[in-house]
C-alpha cells in the first residue's frame, strides 16, 4: 500500500512544482528528477549555487552570478550532480588552490550559465560541470562526467564524457533542430505525442508542418 507522500522510484519530481531558487529557470512543466533516493532537486542535485533559502538570508553576492537553464521534457535520472559557479574559487593559475577570505573576489572565475536544453536525458549519476550545454534531445549515460558542451541528438559517456554516438543521422538532426519542435506550446505538443512516441520521423515532419500551417 502507497502511503501518502512516500518516496517510490515511480513517482518523480515535477520541477516546475518544487523549484523556489530564483537562479534556476524551469521552462514548462513537464520536466522532472527522480528523487526517490535522494533529497529533492534543489538539496541534491544543484550544488553550489546561490539563491537557497540559507543563502538567501545569510549572503550577498560579491559576483555576477551564473544560471541554470532547464528546457521541457527534460528526464534527470536519481543521483544526478550539477555543479554550478558557487565553487570556482580555486584558481589553479595561482599557487595556493585554498580559497582565502582576504582574496575570495580574485580567486573567483566565472564559468558561465549551464544550460539542459528541451528534450535531453541525464543518465543515473551523471556529473554536469559548471558552464556547459547539454543540446536538445541529448542523452547523457549514467555515470558520466560531462565537462565539454554536448551537441544536440548526441549520446555522450565517460569520464570526461565524450560522444559515443547519435540518436539519429547528421541530416535528421539537422531536420529535428530547424524543426523547432519545442517552440511550439505544451497544448500542441501533447497533441501530437502518437507521432512523438514513434520512430516515424518522417511521419513526425509532416505532422509538425501541418500542425504549424493549420495555427497559421
């Protein structure tokens, strides 16, 4: 029997439900994390990132702050780490890594806003490091440590992660990303989800063309 508000790996996190942290941004509402063994989104996966109820109330910040980016139907798979700019203060240029307080604003380097674009999966403990893209529709293989942008409809794993593969041809891909599928609204995605949950691409583009003509 369920109990009411038990942590099962059936049931996700909704982020667009959960997420508080005003330097994460959540596009639509159909992305999640599968937190069934972990904490939630925000206390397990993003690390080192302002923006946190503790953070909040307890800093200011000295810097220009990096953000995350979250497309739609983005799937993060349970005991995913992204690591974010807050833990860029140790400069590897200078000779002491230690990030001194008398020198905490110099030793600071910006990596840049991380961004999982619409449609990627990140695999079962996979690591995003800080200032990457993971392209739309990419896979990332569980227990991957991602340090390098990650080109869209790729597969990428391995530490670091490299492409290992891709979910279609060169010129597919071209297609699906001209297509700009998930500009359309969640209404009109979910419309045509028989020809989303199919391997018909070429059923797919004709779908979408008409689907955008009629809304024309």
């Amino acid at each position: 029997m369920n109990i009411e508000g038990e942590k099962h790996w059936s049931k996700v996190e909704k982020l667009h439900e959960t997420v508080k942290n005003p330097n994460i941004h959540i596009k639509g509402t159909k992305s999640y994390y599968s937190d069934a063994w972990t904490g939630s989104f925000e206390e397990s996966v993003v690390r080192y990132l302002y923006g946190d109820s503790y953070s909040l109330k307890n800093w200011e910040p000295i810097w220009e702050l990096d953000q995350l980016y979250i497309g739609n139907f983005v799937c993060i798979g349970a005991e995913v780490i992204i690591l974010m700019g807050g833990n860029n203060t140790h400069r590897m240029d200078w000779f002491s890594l230690y990030p001194f307080k008398e020198s905490i604003v110099e030793s600071y380097q910006q990596k840049g806003d991380t961004i999982i674009d619409d449609g990627a999966w990140l695999g079962i403990r996979s690591v995003i490091m800080p200032g990457v893209t993971i392209g739309e529709g990419a896979v990332v293989a569980a227990g991957s440590i991602v340090t390098k942008n990650v080109p869209a409809y790729s597969i990428v794993g391995g530490n670091p992660a490299k492409v290992i593969g891709s979910r279609f041809e060169d010129d597919i891909i071209k297609r699906l990303i001209n297509l700009k599928i998930y500009d359309l609204s969640e209404e009109n995605l979910l419309a045509l989800q028989p020809y989303l949950s199919s391997n018909d691409l070429n059923e797919l583009f004709r779908q979408v063309e008409v689907y955008k003509a009629e809304k024309d």
